[in-house]
C-alpha cells in the first residue's frame, strides 16, 4: 500500500462556498500513483469548512451560502464568543453542521466522483485567509 501526505494553503476565498476539486488535484501530483485508494481531505481550521455537493450550476452554491446565513445569523443575543467580530461564532457553527472532513475515492489516479459533484470550501468569515488543507492519500 501506498501513502502519501501533503499540506497545501488555499489563497483567501471571500465568504461562500467554492468548488476546490481542480485546486486539490493540481498540487497532489501523488494522486496519479494511485490506481485504487481514498483521498481524506481535512481543513485545519475552525471557522470554515469542507463539503461535497453540485459543481455545475454556481446558484446551488449561492444557495448554501443564503440557506445557511438564514438558518445561523449573526448576531444573536446568546452568543457569548462575540469578540473576534459577528460572522465568528456563526462560522464556527456552520463549520461544526458541515464538518472538518471529506473522503473522495480515487481511481486509476483520479477522483472518482459523481459528474456533478465538487468538493466545496466553504469559508464562513468575512476575511477568513489564506486555509489549510491536509491532503492524505492511501492505497494500491
């Protein structure tokens, strides 16, 4: 069994939700080693998150963005965590609903995804930065 391991920096996304499937697979040349195997993509981060869903039409993401600013505002009167400004503790909320991980399989060296499917960073800051990814790959 092959493993491989990468920590790659994302360039800073404005809030939203952004297909990052090509970026991974141009800095993780190790993929095209593997001919059946798993890539764990993890964000090193609290405040941003990782998904994977449509990657035709960018209304889908448009809509994750306003469905998820509606369903977790800012500004609510509970939160104690207000100090590092208002999309703060609603961006670690969302992170914690949408999660730190995904896995994609690979096959003969590609992602073996669905034909409409991405693999999504979803930044919940304002200014969230530049963002961190652990890329891990595992297999024959």
């Amino acid at each position: 069994m092959k493993i491989f391991q990468k920590e790659i920096t994302l360039n800073p996304y404005r809030r939203g939700f952004h297909l990052i499937s090509q970026e991974i697979v141009n800095n993780f040349h190790e993929l095209k080693d593997i001919k059946t195997g798993v890539l764990h993509i993890f964000i090193k981060h609290t405040s941003a998150s990782l998904t994977i869903n449509e990657n035709a039409d960018p209304t889908v993401r448009m809509d994750f963005e306003e469905h998820f600013n509606k369903m977790i505002p800012e500004n609510m009167p509970y939160y104690q965590h207000d100090y590092e400004g208002a999309d703060d503790m609603p961006a670690h909320l969302k992170s914690s609903i949408l999660g730190s991980s995904v896995s994609v399989p690979i096959t003969n060296g590609r992602l073996n995804t669905g034909i409409w499917q991405g693999i999504y960073l979803c930044e919940h800051r304002n200014h969230g930065g530049s963002r961190k990814l652990v890329l891990t790959v595992y297999g024959n």
